[in-house]
C-alpha cells in the first residue's frame, strides 16, 4: 500500500493542507496515524478529498448562480 502525506493530499485535491489536516481531524477524509503520530493517508483518502474538493466548487458555483 502507498502511503501519502497531508501535501500530497493537497497537491491531488486543490485543497490547502490545512483544510486537508481539518476534514482529516474531523474525520471527512480517512487517514491513520504512524509511529511519529504523523497523518497518513492512501488511496481511498484521494479519492475522497478529490469528491470534497468537487462537492465544494459545485457548492460555490451553485452560491454564485443563485446571486
């Protein structure tokens, strides 16, 4: 299994890493934490930040069609 850090998170999803730690604090995006208690992160947590990150700008533009 590949591993991924908080930055190839963001990289992948558009999002900044600090919203990735957030959705991942909050349990949104699933990771794991390794000896270092470090987040770590596969490829299920991609493909779900990459939906979030979806969800979001649908969300946005959907904001920006009503105004």
């Amino acid at each position: 299994m590949k591993r991924y850090t908080v930055k190839d998170i963001a990289e992948q999803s558009g999002f900044s890493k600090d919203t990735i730690r957030r959705h991942a604090d909050e349990g949104r995006i699933p990771c794991l934490r390794d000896i270092n208690q470090w987040r770590v992160f596969n490829e299920k947590s991609i493909d779900v930040a990459k939906i979030l990150a979806g969800t979001s700008v649908l969300a946005s533009s959907t904001n920006d069609a009503s105004e």
